[in-house]
C-alpha cells in the first residue's frame, strides 16, 4: 500500500487546526507566496495539489464527498470535492477541494479516504463518497474500499423506479450518461441561480476559484443541461461539484418538500410573524401558522425518520 500523501491545505481567512493521522501538512498564511494572490497571473495554477479548506468539518453536520477521475497524465483534472449537506437554517455549500492534474486514479484513492474520514458526522461515521466511475473511476473506488477500507460509498440507484423500494441497485458508485448528465446539470443550475431567501446565498454555495473559472467556460448553445466545457478549457471541477449536488438531492428524496422550499417557507413565516406582531401584537406559532413547532423554532424534528436521512 504507498505511503499516505501529504496533502497541502490552504485556509482562509482563518488559520486552521488539524488533528493528527489524517497526513495534512496546514501551509500557514505568512508561507504563501505572491502567486497565491487573487490578482497574480499563477493564482489558479497555485491552487493545484492543495487542499482549498473553506469550512473545516463541524457539528451537527453531514457531507459528500464527490470525485471526478482523470489518468494523472496532465490532460483532464482530478478533482476533489466536499459539499456541506443544507439543513433547514443553511443551504448547500462547497466546504473544501482539492485538483489534481498529476495524480494516478489508484494513488488519488488515497487521497479521497483522508478526506472524506476528515468530514465526518456526530456519529464519526466518514462523509457520503460518490466516485464517478465512468473510465477509471472503479479503479479509484476499488483502491478506496479495498486497500482503504472506506465503506461509506454512494450507491447507484435507480431514480425513477415504481416502487422506491427498488431505487437502490447492488453496485457502489456515480455514473454519468446521457439521462443522468442531463438530470444533475439541471439541479446544479437551479442549485447555484436560486437564491435563498434565509442567507441570500445561492441554493448551492462555490467557494472555489477553480470551479468558477470552469463556469466562465461552461456553455451551450441549446439547454443549460446541454452545455459543456468550450474547446481547450476543463470542467472537471464543475461536474464534481455537480455530482455532489445530485447525490444531496438524492439524500432527499423520500422526503414530503425540498428542502429549499421548506426554508423558502420558514422564510415567509418569520416575514408574517414579524407583520403579525407589529400589526395586533399577537405572536405567529405553530398552532396559527403552516409551519411545523419544528420549523418554527428552526430545529431538526425528532419524529421524522427522514430529516437527515441518507
């Protein structure tokens, strides 16, 4: 088994603490050097093989980390990507990534498992993983479960089966076609144009430099699901986070409302309740409102077997 990586994180705007046995290596702001600022013409080829942190893991929250595979051989990226699963008090966003244009699938296997076992939940249990298994994808996720001993990976479901009992396939991994393509573009371009009414942030948040980079490229001539990388540019860094968006979604599923629309919602009661109090002097509560006891006080419900479910 190769020795572990030692991977480079770069903080903002805070310095970070890490513990140890997850092999990162935290560069301190003082060593970053003129290439890391925004304006200088290396800036987004100095991001590369490091770590970007812009939310260290935290309580109360859960992750997916997704991962698009190259061959390491300088042409396509390897990219990366951590989103922060959204709760009823915040969306969607991109936490970390890392991209890669030198690093093999079977080696990148080892960096995936550090990071997804960094971005655990309460419960210790490591992030969501959904490794694109399209070309050489399998052989990242095969090193990943078998050599790493990482098993909380995404399996491949059957979105629009009958019986939802029967979503749920045998096999571990994301697969990008033609139906599939088109599906998650479409929900990542809802994702990042949607506004929340809550934050003001999109649906989905990008911290990334990268991955907003790829987007000044991203286009089509026809549906926004359609559209593709332009000739000579990458868009490794927006299907990763693409397909951490669709896996999200599809946490979801089983529930009765998006969870966009239920912020949406609880939004619009914290407007009526204000309205309502300035207006008669009468407090909005669950019993007057069409919101749950729950949503009201902006907290988890303890009856659901859904909320946070995946």
């Amino acid at each position: 088994m190769p020795e572990l990586p030692q991977q480079h994180l770069v903080s903002q705007p805070e310095p970070i603490s890490i513990p140890p046995g997850y092999g990162f290596n935290v560069i301190p702001r003082e060593r970053w050097n003129a290439s890391t600022e925004a304006d200088h013409p290396d800036y987004l080829e100095s991001l590369m093989d490091k770590l970007l942190v812009w939310e260290v893991q935290k309580r109360g929250c859960s992750y997916i980390v997704s991962v698009d595979v190259s061959s390491g051989m300088g042409l396509d990226r390897s990219v990366i990507d951590v989103l922060r699963i959204g709760t009823l008090t915040e969306p969607e966003e991109q936490v970390a990534q890392f991209v890669s244009d030198s690093v093999d699938p079977i080696e990148l296997a080892y960096y995936v498992d550090p990071v997804a076992r960094f971005y655990h939940d309460d419960d210790d249990l490591g992030a969501l993983v959904a490794v694109e298994c399209n070309g050489q994808g399998l052989a990242t996720q095969s090193e990943l479960q078998h050599h790493c001993g990482y098993d909380n990976l995404y399996i491949w479901q059957h979105e629009d089966a009958r019986d939802p009992r029967a979503r749920y396939t045998k096999a571990y991994g994301w697969y990008t076609t033609t139906r599939t393509r088109a599906r998650m573009l479409a929900r990542y371009h809802r994702a990042v144009t949607i506004e929340d009414p809550r934050t003001g942030l999109p649906d989905y948040r990008i911290n990334s430099p990268l991955t907003m980079e790829e987007m000044r490229d991203f286009i089509s001539v026809g549906a926004a699901w359609e559209a593709e990388a332009a000739a000579g540019a990458h868009d490794d860094c927006l299907m990763a986070g693409a397909i951490s968006v669709e896996v999200a979604t599809q946490t979801r599923l089983l529930e009765s409302e998006p969870l966009s629309e239920r912020r949406r919602r609880l939004a619009e009661e914290e407007l009526r309740k204000k309205a309502l109090l300035s207006k008669t002097g009468v407090r909005l509560d669950f019993q007057n409102s069409d919101a749950g006891a729950h949503e009201v006080s902006g907290k988890q419900d303890p009856y659901s077997v859904q909320e946070g479910w995946y």
